[in-house]
C-alpha cells in the first residue's frame, strides 16, 4: 500500500516484541530477565512461530508456569500461566491451520510501454480506466490462477477487521480474471468500471479498496490479494477537477467591509458560495494584481465554491506598493471573518470555517499574500480573528518579487506557484528579479508546489487583464485553457493542504502526460513540481550542505564519469540574458537572488555518462519509503539543448549491496524532462526560456516488478545514466533535491 | 455472466502511459508573438497633455500611501492626463511612478486604449525664485513619470532627485512638457470622503476595469 496518510502498513501475521520484563517464575530464578516473545497471531499455542502447536511450544509454557503479568504462554490472556493456557495448547496440539492472511500489496496501476511495465499509481479518472497489474513474480501462487476481481467500497483497516465479507460495489458484481502469468509485459488487467461512482459529497475523488478473490469464497480470506486494507484506499476514481463540484454556487456581487484599517477605496469584496453545503465552509480569499479587479476572478470562485469553499475576493490596494496591498490582504481576511454572519442577509451565519483558509494572490497580490504569511510569522500582524495557523495554504500565481529574501517568504506554509511560460508582465527575465516568480517558490521550505503552463500569459489567469501573450506564435492557449488549468491545480493544492487528500495530490506531482484533470486539453503542455515537507522525506543530495561536488548532502561520495562541467552552486542566473555563454553556467535559473539560498548541481554529456551517489547506511533501506524523486530542468540555450528539441530522458539505476541493479527510463513515466518553452528575448541566437524544474517521482514498489533477488533493502547507490543507451544522446541538465520520500 | 464480464475486460484497453515523442532537430526559431503590453518608455518622461483638473476638498483627510513619507492631507487636486500607452498600461513590476512638482500622484486608475489616466495629487507647495511659497498648480507644474518604483517607497530624497532629473532633461531638450494648453478647470469640489471624490473621479474618467 501506498498511502502515507493513513496508519503504516500491518507487520504481517507475525509480529516480535523485546521488552524487559519483572516476572515471578514458578520455584526459578529470575526476578527480572529479558524475554523475547515470538508469537504466531494466528494459530495462538505457536510460541515459538514454528508453524506448529509442539514440545517447544510447551517447554516455553512450562518454563512459564506460576509468572503473572505480562508472560510468554498466557494463551487465556488472564495474567497467569497456569492450566487453563495448558488446556488451550493440547486443544491446539499438533500443525497450526493455514493462517496466512490476505496479503496487502499494490494492485492498481498504469501500464507502462517498458520495464517495469506498470506503475502502482492511486488516482484514476473516471471518463478513464483502472489497470490491475498482478505481478506473476512477486506474487506466484496467483500466477495463471482464475479468481474474481471485486471492487468494495474503502473500507477502514477496523471496517475489515470487522467484515470480511465481498460486496462489490459494481452493478455486474465481481470480474471474473485469470492473475497473469510469466511476466507482467503486457499483462496489466482492465478493470470493468462500469456503474462505479465518482468522486465522494466535497472529495472529487472516492475511495475503493480491490480484492483478487483467488479462491472466490467472496470473503477476503488467507491467500487472497488485497490493495487498500491497511489505510487509504486501493484506488481512487476522480471527477473532473477542472469542472464544477456537486454544489449550486451563488455570490455576493458586491460587499462593503466598511473596515477602518482599510483605505475607503479598498473596502469592497465578492463573496461566492455554496448553496446548501452541510457543515463549516473553509474560507479561501482572493488577492488580486495591479490594474486588476476583484471581480476578475468568477471563474475561480464560482469552481472553488462548487466544490465547498467560500471564496472571498477582495479589492486589493496594489499601486503603491506591496506593503499597501499586503494590509489589504490581512484586514480583508479579517473583515471577512468577522462580518461574514450578516452578509447577504446571513447567508453565511454559522457555515464557514475560520480555521481553515487559504489565501490566492495573482501577481502583485500573490506576493501579497506572501508577505501577508510572512507578516503574521514575524509577527509583525496579528489579528484577534486568525492566526498563522489558521492559513492552511498560500496559492501565488504569477507574483512578483519586490521585496526579496527576508518578505517575499512563504517560511513552511504549503505553498503552490501558478505561473504561465508566455508571461508579457512578471516575465521570468535574466535582468530583473522583481519579474522571477520562481524565487518565492524556492523560499518556501514545506510542502511546495509549482504548475508552470506553456503557453499561458499572465491575464490568461484573470477574466479581462490586457493580452501580454509573449512566446511562440502558435502556442497561445487562452484564457479558456489556462483557467482550466488553474481550477484543476488550485482545488488539488487546496484539498491536499487542508484534508490531507492523496487522491489530489496525484495532480501534483504525476507527469501531465500520466494524469492530468479530464477537462483539461491532452495538448497543453503543463511542467509541475511537488516538494513534500521535509519532515517527510530524506534528502540524499539537495546539493544544501557538503558543497564539494564528491560529496553528497547525506555525506555519501559522488562520483562522476564520462559528463561535463558538473558544478553545484546558487542557482541563480548571474547576467541578463539567456544567451548561452560559459561564465553563467546557470543561465535561465531566474530562481534566486544573490540572498537566495537555494543551490543545485548542473552537468552536461555529449557521450554515455553517470553519476553515481553513495547510499550512506542509514539511508540503504528503500523497501520503506514510499518514492525516490528529484527534479531537473534542461539548461537555456544550452548548445546541447538546442541540439536536439524535445524531452529530455535518463536512465535511474539502483544497485544494491550485492551489485545488483535495477533500473527504469524516466521517459517511461511520462515524457521526461520537459522541452524548454521556445520564447526569445533577452538574447540573440537560440531560443528557450526560464529554467523549467520538473519532479519525477519513481515509485520504489515499481521496482519490485519481475521479482528477482535485487535488495531492496539494501541500496548501495543510485545513479544517473546519460548518453548512449540509457537516453538523451546529448544534453544539458540542472538536477536538485534527490530525496527519498517517506 | 462471469464469461461475459472477462470478456468485457478483455475489451477494455487498461490505462497507460504514452512514450516520450522522439527528439526532434532545432528548426529556425519560431516566430515570436508580440505582446500587446507595451515597453516602458525611458524615464523621465512627460505625458502628452494635462487633459483636466479639478481642485478638491476633503470633509474626512486620508493618508497618502504615494510615497513612504506621506502623511494626512484635505486638500489637493483630481488630474485627468494623457500619454503614451507604456506609461499607462497597469502592470505589476515596477511602473514610472507619476510625479507632480515635488508631489507623488495616486494613480487611481486609467484606460490605456485611449491613453488616458486618472489620480490624485495632494496639495504641495513650490518654492518661488524670491524664495516665498505658493501651492502646487499640476495645470502649471512639471508632470513627468519618473524611475520605475513602488510610490510606497519613495520618499522626499529620492523625488528631488528624481525631478532634479526631470528639470535637467527639459532644460536639455531631451523632456517636453506636457501640453496644457486645452485642460479643463473644473471648479472646486468639496467632497465628504475619500468615496466621494473617488465618485467624482469617476465622473472625469470611468474605470474601465469594472465590468
């Protein structure tokens, strides 16, 4: 299973305790002795898991004869070893029944063209399918078996405790399959997921668990496959995330706060909402930009509404400055919290709740609503209404960065960029920082996210701003497109922040190619990445500490072979354009100002090549994370990039402590490392824009795919493959934040 | 039925991931799109003409956010102007800011497909070359856009230096100033809040940014 929301996965029908324990043994020795307690669950009398109820088990019993407390043999459970527990073990005598329960392991999937042909993904769309990659060599005793397929509602790991009984929640009940066998190239099952029911009252997505029925008792029973038992569940079937939500919306076109910490002609809001939505509300207010208007953002408000936010979008004072905006941001958020009860009437009297609130700032009020953040961290705001905890997320489209490092700072707020590739205004340019959107993103030290839109301009992302469309011509997507975008990314963001919803935060990191909103366009062309909080996750190289380019974050040895100018360093673009030269080696990383902290390494090839990282041991076991991931963008204007247009790919090996490898093309996932925009400017020659970081996530449980005696466990290194057979023949490419994801 | 559902999987293509598109050879860059949104003009420069004045009174005095040193006032003058689309246009990095004599303007908002702008200039005062003072008369003063700046972090150095600027370009030939010869003086209006002249405001220059 895969979910690290819910409880960790069960230890199986076997489980050890070492605890040191005071016990009085009858007519023996100790007063107080350590005990190891080997037990099997299931077959109670097997004291030493031997698979049998024999001697052994009752020389420990006898041992233990007379100990009250916690004692080895105390079948009864009572507090005493004595004839009662004896009288339970000769019942048991002899072998121990079958006991092995219904074994937890990923069943849905995507198929993938090559090894390790499926990927164990969670969040499926329903105008789609669900595969079913029942993998011969790990699981042999269902390879070339009949069983039958059931689909039950998500169920709690207590709910199964309780009930092991098969309701399928499919009208035409379980799917009669046949588990593959030989290798699972080709071999992933469809699932039939006709009459299944999408999405779950506010959750776009619902949750159902899958049982492989292999001896189709419709119970789930010893020997059977389940995927979403233990947290979570085996697959989740999405709406359309870019549509509207199951509620009728309805606004407040025009509210005046009336507020005296806000300027007379800063005081109105628009309020949109759900009509009938059960329950407390959360709140997400709306920060515009300069010569922008509150009610430019319908589109976003009427979604987020559908879906069980209120929205507030209000006037934002952004001419002056940001820190006249930022009070805009702060005391409307505050107005709205304390008037929200007599607006409209008392629409709202006793639905919304004010502890949860995102705040959404497009361009100057993006970095509003960061400074706002940043503001209530220092301290230097407060309100009696809400507090620092109360912001759940912070969304910046587009926003500027004037006031740098210390301001602009997301700290460890969840924290999303939406940002378009084709910007006229806050353009990602070499000879401005105020117009680099990207270095409040690399500010932000919790869980981040950024979808960076090819195509899109800023005022695609409001209703009526002036077209500042500057890229290709051709590649214009509109406003249509790119709000279709923006509604899929801001309600994943939104839910994931605030519910902790896995099934949204597929949204985040899968390559746009593997999943994307269904109302979304297959032909834009979208670049996300995802950053967990790093209290989820272990860095083996964020390129942060140990500067050398030998040595790792984790203190491992890197070691390079056959690439070219492999440096590590701020990434920041030094000069003001993007004109490939030698002297900026970080040309189009428009990411960090020179009080920026955020390094990151960069290396090029022409031939075959690899980096390899050294796994320290504390690091070595991949079998528990859930994810290695690590980002990478293709260098701007970089001779090796023009070269050859497209995405770029790689190939990841492992190799574990015994030498062996197991390795996967990125390409495979979906794409590879996207293709710069094709923008000029600020430069002569070849063409390509900002620096375009893209995260790709590898699911360690793929790797697991074909079985074999590959440790995973024990991972000796991870190393990237370039040139020749392993991807892109040449390439240019800035690499950071290889973590492995818990 | 269990025949027929194995049947209907078998039909079903189970979801996958397409292959990466091949790499393909740089072609000639494309052809670039240009953007409606205009460059900003060097700095400093002048509006084309002052288009309409409107001396006003404040019952309820606010702060002028304009410029980081900006205190109270109930007093000043409603401008209407006219200028080059880069000097107007709204946009989110730094714009010229508008400056009147030694006074910031509060932009309050403008309608660059006619080239016009609206806002708001405080009263001031100008020093006379036999060294007595006299208020601010934006119909007379220099109007000019200067450095590219967030108003709210100018203060009184920084606009001396800047019209400083401004002086120097126009005794050099190099800044016009702006025509005034066709304003439009309205009489004085007496406003009860900043509402009311912003009501007023409108009335010279519709926001066209409310729908």
């Amino acid at each position: 299973m895969r979910h690290p929301g819910g409880p960790g996965p069960l230890t199986g029908y076997l489980w050890m305790t070492m605890r040191l324990t005071h016990v009085r043994a009858a007519g023996a020795v100790a007063a107080a002795l350590l005990s190891t307690t080997l037990a099997n669950a299931q077959c109670p009398g097997d004291l030493d898991a031997s698979g049998a109820v024999d001697g052994a088990d009752l020389a420990v019993l006898l041992g233990a004869w007379g100990c009250s407390g916690s004692c080895p043999g105390d079948l009864s459970n009572d507090g005493f070893v004595d004839g009662t527990d004896l009288g339970l073990m000769l019942a048991a005598w002899g072998a121990c029944p079958p006991s092995s329960p219904a074994a937890e392991v990923p069943l849905a999937a995507v198929s993938l063209a090559a090894w390790p042909w499926a990927s164990w993904v969670d969040t499926f769309n329903s105008n789609g399918s669900v595969g079913i990659a029942i993998d011969p060599a790990q699981f042999p005793d269902a390879a070339g078996r009949a069983a039958l397929l059931w689909v039950i509602e998500d169920r709690s790991p207590a709910e199964w405790a309780a009930n092991a009984a098969l309701s399928d929640a499919r009208p035409a009940g379980p799917q009669s399959i046949t588990c593959p066998s030989g290798s699972l190239q080709g071999n992933v099952i469809s699932l039939n997921v006709s009459g299944l029911v999408a999405g779950n009252g506010d959750a776009p997505a619902r949750g159902y668990d899958l049982v492989v029925d292999l001896d189709q008792d419709g119970t789930l029973s010893p020997g059977d496959l389940i995927d979403g038992r233990d947290g979570g569940a085996g697959f989740w079937w999405t709406k359309d995330i870019a549509a509207l939500g199951p509620y009728t919306t309805a606004q407040i076109a025009s509210y005046d706060v009336n507020d005296a910490d806000i300027i007379d002609s800063m005081e109105l809001e628009r309020v949109y909402y759900p009509i009938n939505a059960p329950g407390l509300r959360p709140i997400v207010a709306i920060s515009h930009g300069n010569g922008h208007n509150y009610a430019w953002y319908d589109y976003l408000g009427n979604h987020l509404a559908s879906w069980g936010f209120v929205v507030m979008s209000h006037q934002n004072d952004t001419v002056p400055g940001i820190a006249s905006a930022t009070v805009t941001t702060v005391e409307h958020t505050e107005s709205f919290i304390d008037q929200h009860a007599t607006m409209g009437g008392g629409v709202l009297a006793g639905k919304v709740d004010v502890d949860r609130i995102a705040w959404i700032g497009h361009s100057r009020g993006g970095e509003s609503v960061t400074y706002g953040y940043d503001r209530l961290f220092d301290g230097t705001f407060t309100s009696p209404s809400y507090g620092l905890a109360d912001i759940r997320c912070v969304i910046a489209i587009a926003p500027t960065d004037f006031l740098g490092t210390a301001s602009a700072n997301p700290h460890a707020v969840p924290y999303m960029l939406l940002y378009g590739a084709a910007d006229g205004d806050v353009c990602g340019c070499p000879d401005s920082d105020i117009a680099d959107s990207f270095n409040l993103y690399e500010r932000a030290a919790g869980l981040r996210h950024s979808t960076y839109v090819h195509g899109a301009d800023h005022n695609d992302f409001n209703c009526c701003g002036i077209n500042d469309f500057a890229g290709p011509t051709g590649t214009a997507i509109g406003s249509t497109a790119a709000q279709s975008v923006a509604k899929a990314s801001i309600l994943a963001m939104i839910r994931r922040s605030m519910f902790d919803d896995r099934a949204m935060e597929e949204f985040l990191w899968r390559q746009n190619e593997s999943l994307r909103a269904i109302g979304q366009s297959s032909t834009i062309t979208v670049v996300r990445e995802f950053k967990p909080s790093p209290s989820t996750g272990s860095p083996i190289d964020d390129f942060q500490a140990n500067t050398a380019t030998t040595v790792s974050t984790s203190g491992g040895a890197v070691n390079a072979t056959g690439v070219t100018n492999l440096i590590e360093a701020l990434a920041n673009d030094a000069n003001t354009t993007f004109t490939w030269v030698t002297t900026d080696p970080w040309n189009g990383s428009v990411r960090n100002r020179t009080t920026d902290s955020s390094r990151a390494g960069v290396f090029d090839w022409t031939a075959a090549g690899s980096i390899t990282w050294s796994v320290p041991a504390s690091l070595a076991d991949f079998s528990k994370p859930r994810a290695l991931s690590f980002r990478a963008a293709q260098g701007t204007r970089h001779p090796n990039t023009t070269a050859a247009l497209g995405d770029l790919d790689l190939t990841v090996t492992l190799t574990d402590t015994n030498g062996l490898e197991r390795s996967i093309r990125i390409g495979t996932l979906g794409g590879g490392i996207e293709e710069p925009y094709q923008r000029s400017g600020f430069g002569t020659g070849a063409v390509g824009w900002q620096a375009e970081f893209e995260t790709v996530r590898i699911l360690l449980g793929d790797l697991k795919s074909g079985g074999g005696t590959f440790d995973l466990s024990s991972v000796a290194t991870v190393t990237f493959r370039v040139g020749g057979a392993d991807g892109s023949a040449q390439g240019r490419l800035l690499i950071d934040d290889l973590i492995l994801e818990n | 039925m269990t025949t027929l559902l194995a049947a209907l999987a078998l039909a079903t293509v189970p979801p996958s991931i397409p292959a990466p598109a091949p790499e393909r050879p740089a072609a000639t860059p494309p052809t670039q799109a240009p953007s409606d949104l205009a460059a900003i003009p060097a700095t400093p420069a002048a509006p084309i003409a002052i288009v309409a004045v409107q001396p006003f009174t404040i019952a309820q005095p606010y702060t002028h956010r304009f410029r980081k040193d900006g205190s109270e006032f109930a007093t000043g003058h409603l401008i209407v102007l006219r200028a080059e689309a880069g000097l107007v246009q709204p946009r989110q990095i730094a714009e010229p800011v508008l400056c009147v004599g030694s006074q910031t303007a509060e932009r309050l908002w403008s309608d660059p497909a006619k080239g016009l702008i609206v806002a708001i200039v405080p009263a001031w005062t100008e020093r006379t070359a036999d060294g007595t003072e006299r208020s601010g008369d934006p119909a007379a003063d220099l109007v000019y856009f200067a450095t590219p700046e967030l108003p709210e972090r100018v203060d009184a150095a920084w606009i001396a230096a800047e019209r400083a600027r401004a002086e120097a370009a126009l005794a050099g030939g190099t800044l016009r100033k702006a025509a005034s010869r066709k304003v439009v003086r309205h009489a004085r209006l007496d406003a009860a809040s900043q509402d009311a002249l912003i009501t007023r405001a409108a009335e010279l220059l519709p926001d066209p940014s409310i729908r």
